[in-house]
C-alpha cells in the first residue's frame, strides 16, 4: 500500500514539473539567475513561517521574460541576482541584442514580457498610440499605462588602448588620422546616433566613399572591435565605455544627436503582466538607481 501512494506521489511531481516547463524561450536567451528560494531559509527559521513566508514559499515560480538592449546587459544582470531576494518566485530570463533585432523578434510572435529599447523608435513601432509615422505598421503590442522612461545614455567616441591613431574628437573622424571606424548598423540605436552625429558634421558621406566604416551588429559588437584594437575607433554609449574600460575621447553634445533614452513597458501579449509591472517598478527603487548611475546611466525620471 505505501507503494502505492508513493507511485501516485510521484507521478504528481512529473505532472507538476512538466506543467512548469511548458513556456519555451529562444535559444538566445540568458537567464538572470533570479532562481526560486530553496528550503535553506525554513532550516535557518526552524520551520517557522508567517503565513506571507509560507504563501511566497509556496507560490508558483514565474519565468519573466525580459528583452532588453545589450548596452544594458551588466546592470540588468546584476539587478536580477539583487531581485532573487526581492520576489524569489520570478526568475528573470533575459534576451540582450540591438532594439531593432528585438523588436523583430517581438513582432514575429517571440515569447516576451518586458521590452527594454535603447531608443524610443523601437518601442513606438510596437506601440499603436506612438505616431503612425513611426509605427507604420500599426502594430499593437505595448500596455500604454506600464510605458515609462527609465534611463538615459551618453553617445561618446573610444578608442583602443594607448590610442594609436592618436583620436580625440568627433571631428578627427574626417581628417587621414583614422584608417577604419566602427559603427552600430542603421537598424542599432547607436548606430543612428552615430549617423547623426557624422551627418552633422558633414563626414558620414566622406567616410562612406572611402571605406574607412564597419559596422556591428550591436552596441557590443562595435565596443568589442574597439576593445581588441580591430578598429581605430568605436562611437558608443558610455556606459559601455565604462564597463569595457575604453578610454573616451569625445562625447556627444546637446544638438548633435538626439537624447538617448531608454524607454520601458510590459507587453500586452506577456501571461505575467502583474509580476512584469512588479519587476518595472523595482527598476526605479533607489537600489537599482545605484546600479545604473555607477556605470553612466542617469534616471531618465
């Protein structure tokens, strides 16, 4: 008889792990490691609960899906351990790329919750109440009372270690001192800003013909070719200056390329979107603030 009820026990847990799992995720995604609490905490409390411990212990884990620009990957990564110990039933299963990379894989029907843009281009392309102009598409996939602006960005120019091209403006990109250049692509936040920045300058044409762009696929990519000396010079965001320890030459005044704000929101089509606006909300506690300003990020509220 004890068999029995054993076997009946563990059919329960097969059934409840393989319920857990049904949500699939890409490939691409990497988990924040926000990981549900294990028994360690009732051992240290000798089993004694409040009915609030007990409720969150018991709850069923959620996995929050977040696709975030990769110049955010170090801040959000580390958010999501500090998040563990704030909600320890939600996992934070994060998607870092370009905006524009994102936002395709949203539009393509992507498993998604939470969508941070390095830009408020690629989120207006989702939103139907952003400016037809912009979401020509008419694509609705935005809850417009969670979209808030969270962080913004500085655009700045790096060069490699000991700068062996000796670059130290914006403005040094049009003269013979720079044999290549690496950019963002045009469908990367960076990379418009970029384009702005050199436009205005009257070089990007001049750069074009002679060959002296390459591109990345990201804002990563662009601070990796910078990082390993493959380029002369990168145009970045600072904070990924910051993190990849490039030395800054130059930064991007007011006028010379629009405010880079990081623009937030949960997804209409997310099946968390009461632990999606949780985990939105934690992001602009002072204890986030620090992590983001430490880097160059500023509180875009």
């Amino acid at each position: 008889m004890k068999k029995y009820w054993a076997a009946i026990a563990a059919v329960g847990l097969i059934s409840g792990i393989a319920a857990g799992c049904s949500r699939t995720k890409p490939a691409a995604m990497t988990e924040g490691t926000a990981v549900t609490k294990t028994t360690a905490s009732e051992t240290e409390n000798g089993g004694n609960q409040t009915d609030s411990e007990t409720e969150t212990a018991e709850g069923e884990p959620v996995d929050l899906i977040v696709f975030a620009a990769a110049s955010m990957t170090e801040t959000l990564t580390q958010i999501a351990e500090m998040y563990k110990e704030v909600n320890p039933n939600v996992r934070i299963i994060y998607t870092f790329d370009s905006s524009g990379t994102l936002k395709t894989q949203i539009q393509e029907g992507a498993d998604c919750d939470i969508f941070i843009s390095a830009a408020q281009k690629q989120m207006d392309q989702l939103d139907i109440l952003a400016d037809p102009s912009v979401n020509t598409e008419r694509l609705d996939f935005i809850l417009p009372e969670t979209r808030f602006n969270l962080v913004e960005n500085k655009v700045v120019l790096a060069v490699p270690d000991d700068n062996p091209a000796d670059i130290h403006s914006f403005e040094d990109l049009g003269t013979n001192k720079p044999s290549l250049i690496c950019l963002g692509n045009d469908d990367v936040p960076v990379g418009a800003y970029s384009k702005e920045i050199l436009t205005g300058l009257g070089i990007m044409e001049q750069l074009e013909a002679s060959s002296k762009i390459t591109y990345g696929s990201n804002v990563k990519e662009v601070t990796t070719q910078v990082k390993e000396a493959s380029v002369d010079c990168g145009i970045i965001y600072a904070t990924d200056a910051f993190s990849a320890g490039l030395t800054v030459v130059d930064e991007a005044e007011e006028g010379q390329c629009r405010q880079v704000i990081y623009p937030a929101a949960v997804l209409n089509i997310s099946e968390n979107q009461e632990e999606a606006r949780a985990f939105l909300d934690y992001l602009l506690t002072d204890q986030c603030a620090e992590i983001f300003e430490a880097v160059g990020f500023t509180m875009a509220q």
